[in-house]
C-alpha cells in the first residue's frame, strides 16, 4: 500500500493536532478520542488501520511530553503510573492484535460505539478536582496486584482501540489507590504515553519489511504525520490550558458540551461504518 501524502493534508493534520491538544488542556480529557476520525474524515486518510497506528504515536509522544511538565510540578507517582504502564503493555499487546485481525471498516464501527460511550461518560460524570489539594501527596496503602488488574483491562482496550485510555486509566487509578484526582491525571500521562507507543510499534510491525521511506511510513504507521499532529498538540495544549486557568469554574460546562460533539462525531462515524458490520453480519 502506497500512500501519498499531500502539503494540504500535512496542514490538516497540523489543525487536527492543534484540535486534539486544544480540547486536551482545556478540559483534561477527550482529545485524543477525536485524533482518528479527525485523520479519516478531516486529513482525508481513509485508512482506520493507518489512522489508529499513526494517531497511537502521536497521542503517545504527546502524552510524555504534559507527563514531564507534570512530573517537574510533583503532581504525578511515578510508581504507581510505572506499575500501571509496564503491566498494561500485556493487555496492549493483545488488544492490538486482535484489533488488526479486524477489518478496518468493523473496527471502525466499534470505534464509534466507544465514542459514544465516552461521550456519554463525560457528560454525567463530575470533576472531583479540587483546585487547592495537595499535590504532593502519593498513593498510599497501595495494592499493586490491584492496580495490575485495572491496568491490564485498560491496556486492552487501548491497544484495540488505539487511544491512550486517559479516561479510563484515571478512574483505573482512583479505584485501585487512594491517589487524588490531581495526581491520578499527572500519573496516568505514563500510562497514556507507553500504551501509545507500545500500540504504534505494533502497527509497525504488522506488514514487516514494507517502508516507504519517502513518506516517512512503516507499517501501518505514518511517522511524519504523526510528528506533525505532535507540533499541532502542542501549540494546541498550550492555549487551551492558558484559556482554562481562564475560564475556572466554567470548564464543567465546557465538558458537557464538549461530550456532545464527541457524541455527534461517534455516531457520524458509526453511521459511515455501520455497512461494513451489516457484511460482518451477512458473512456469519
């Protein structure tokens, strides 16, 4: 498979970076959800296997870069977020290749429900955050087979998926510790960056041997573009975390409407896809 890469969808897939970095600093979560249809729909790269590869890497990177920034503010354990990564590359491992068992259409489709999902989730779900906590303190009374546990099931759906998992690796991490809500999203950005790139090196090594070197692709992973929604995430995160401090009390708000776009958009996607489970269906 060749694909060639235009300047105008290297421009769009800079907006799209800007998008996803924007939505993840100014309300803490739901950004990268939107990395792969933005690819298919927006860039214009109708290929779910290549978009999940590519948006994987891209989220990855990102997700080290805020976990630094994070970690030099002590709001993030190291431990605990290292326990959570390193055993949930197991479940990333799986879930990816079962992912790419799936043809990309159907995979697609189940993509869409998971956004809905999640759309879904944002909106009843309540920001515990408390702005003056202290977010200095760790973990404690710990139950590191616990944490394992939560870790695997989310690296599943991870690697299945291809997204980082934030929104669900912090609540895996408030309910197998007694971290704070603060900390819990510092530690999970280590989870969120391994997952990422353990499931972009897989994508990689699914057509072994194949680069196309002038489009910076291997395997099922475009790395040029990858960096490219990198450069947009980061210039993206910066304002919207700088409109959040903004903003304050009015983020709440911002996540509710924000978790209807990610429902409008999840069943755009399942609408377009939905054909491609109806053959699943007929083949059975």
């Amino acid at each position: 498979m060749i694909v060639d890469i235009t300047l105008f969808e290297y421009i769009l897939a800079i907006i799209s970076g800007v998008a996803v970095g924007f939505s993840l600093g100014l309300i803490g979560g739901g950004g990268s959800i939107l990395a792969v249809p933005l690819f298919i729909y927006f860039v214009g790269i109708d290929y779910p296997h290549l978009a999940i590869g590519t948006t994987a890497l891209a989220v990855g990177i990102t997700a080290f870069i805020n976990f630094a920034q994070h970690l030099r503010k002590k709001n993030a354990n190291i431990k605990l977020g290292g326990v959570f990564a390193i055993v949930g590359i197991i479940g990333v491992l799986i879930g990816s290749t079962i992912g790419l068992l799936i043809k990309g259409n159907q995979l697609l489709f189940f993509f869409s429900m998971l956004m809905i999902v999640i759309g879904i989730y944002m909106y009843i779900s309540k920001c515990r955050a408390v702005p003056n906590e202290d977010c200095k303190e760790i973990a404690k009374n710990t139950k590191y087979s616990k944490v394992s546990g939560y870790s695997i099931l989310v690296g599943l759906a991870s690697g299945f998926f291809g997204i980082g998992g934030g929104f669900l690796i912090v609540p895996g991490l408030l309910a197998s510790s007694r971290i704070k809500m603060s900390m819990a999203i510092g530690t999970s950005l280590l989870a969120v960056g391994t997952f990422g790139i353990v499931t972009a090196i897989r994508y990689s090594i699914v057509a072994p041997g194949i680069t196309y070197a002038a489009q910076g692709m291997i395997g099922d992973v475009l790395y040029i573009v990858a960096i490219v929604y990198v450069i947009g995430g980061i210039f993206g995160g910066y304002l919207g975390t700088k409109l959040s401090i903004h903003l304050g009390g009015k983020k709440n708000e911002l996540r509710k409407v924000f978790s209807f776009i990610i429902i409008i958009v999840g069943i755009y996607v399942a609408y377009e896809s939905y054909p491609a489970l109806i053959h699943l269906i007929t083949a059975l």
